[in-house]
C-alpha cells in the first residue's frame, strides 16, 4: 500500500473500538505498513480539551446542540492537523470513532436534525470521506455491562438505557446498503461481531482488511 489509508472503529459502548485500534495499528506496522492509532474526541490539544469538557462534565450541563458542535470542533482540529498530514505521507490512520458515532449519538440518541448535522460535519472534514469502517457490533445489553465492569462511567456512558438502545439501533442500521449508498460521506462499512474475546475479534477485522485490500494484506498473512 503505497499511499495513507483513513479505517475507522466504530460501534456502541462496549464494542471494543479502544481495544482494537491499537492492537490493528500494531498488527499494520508489524506487516510493513506505517500506521497510527487516533481517538475522537481528541488527538491534539484542543480536541483533547474539549474532550474532557464533553467527558468529565456533570450531566446536564452540556446542551444537546452544543455537544454535537464540540464533537464537530475536535473532528476539524484533528483532520486538518493530524489525520490529512498523515495520509499524505502514506501513513494508514486508525480512527476510533468519526461521523457514524455522531449520527448514532447526536442524531439518533439526542434527536438532533441530521440535515444540520450532515451540514456541520462537512465544514468540520472537508470532504475526507473514511476508506473504510469496521463497525463493531454488540447487543446494548452486553457492551453496557463490559462497560459497568471498567468501573468509572464518563457522561455519555451515564445515559439512561433508551438512550443507548437509540444508539445501538442506528448503528445496526448503518451495515444496511440502502443506508449506505444515501450517506456516501460516511465511506463504505462493513459490520463484524464484537461479542467474542479480544483475540477473536481482531482475527475477525483483519480478515476483513484482507479482503478489502488484498493485495496489500492478504500477502502478509502468507508470510
């Protein structure tokens, strides 16, 4: 692969998304191709303040407008410093998280008009569609409660429970082909079963970046 690569985790609390990206950028340098792990929100020093504004502050003290425009403002911060640098040199980013978890969360959990948030997204990327996504599925039961096994819960992991049954819903939507052809920003994604162990499930989204590029990944395996 001779030029960057943007492959985002996506998926509901619990997937697995921060587990797996740096174990798939791991796995890429190992197998001669350059590449690096990112999170959203954050990546550079603004975007990592408004994380902790989005994280760490009390329940309710965040408007569901202001959320969305915050996620949006750490997105373009770390696109033009970080990610469009790293793809020119040839560098193949691992995103956990990009715009699906905004319409996830902030469309279908906070009920937000996705017209306008569509709009703001594309002031906030610029265009920079992902390659690929690797969604990362799992029943809301099940990843909420390898979420309650962490221990300490950030704001959005609060939520009640019909919030982040919202959440899980729309993101079962996103493997559909119809949803996909009508919200071309969001690239091409393709949905992996998260419910297995660590191991498993890296197996499982290797496989698929193999027969996405194989002529880049699939010699590696043979190796």
């Amino acid at each position: 692969m001779t030029t960057g690569k943007l492959i985002v985790l996506e998926g509901p609390e619990g997937a697995g998304k921060t587990t797996q990206a740096p174990l798939v950028a791991e796995w890429l340098n190992n197998s001669g191709h350059p590449a690096m792990a990112l999170r959203e929100p954050g990546g550079t020093p603004i975007g990592d303040q408004i994380r902790a504004i989005l994280l760490d502050t009390p329940d309710g003290a965040v408007g569901e407008a202001a959320e969305a425009l915050l996620y949006m403002a750490s997105r373009a911060q770390l696109v033009d410093r970080i990610i469009r640098p790293a793809l020119t040199l040839g560098t193949i980013v691992l995103l956990d998280r990009f715009f699906l978890s905004t319409y996830a969360y902030q469309v279908a959990g906070r009920g937000l008009p996705e017209a306008e948030v569509r709009a703001a997204n594309q002031l906030a990327v610029g265009g920079l569609v992902p390659d690929l996504t690797i969604m990362l599925t799992i029943p809301a039961e099940q990843g909420m409660a390898r979420v309650a096994r962490r221990g300490a819960h950030d704001r959005l992991e609060r939520a009640d429970r019909e919030f982040h049954e919202r959440v899980s819903r729309a993101f079962a939507a996103f493997a559909d082909a119809e949803w996909q052809r009508t919200h071309p920003e969001c690239g091409p994604v393709v949905a992996v079963d998260a419910a297995g162990d660590v191991d498993a499930v890296h197996r499982a989204i290797v496989k698929v970046l193999e027969r996405r590029w194989p002529e880049s990944f699939a010699r590696d395996r043979r190796q």
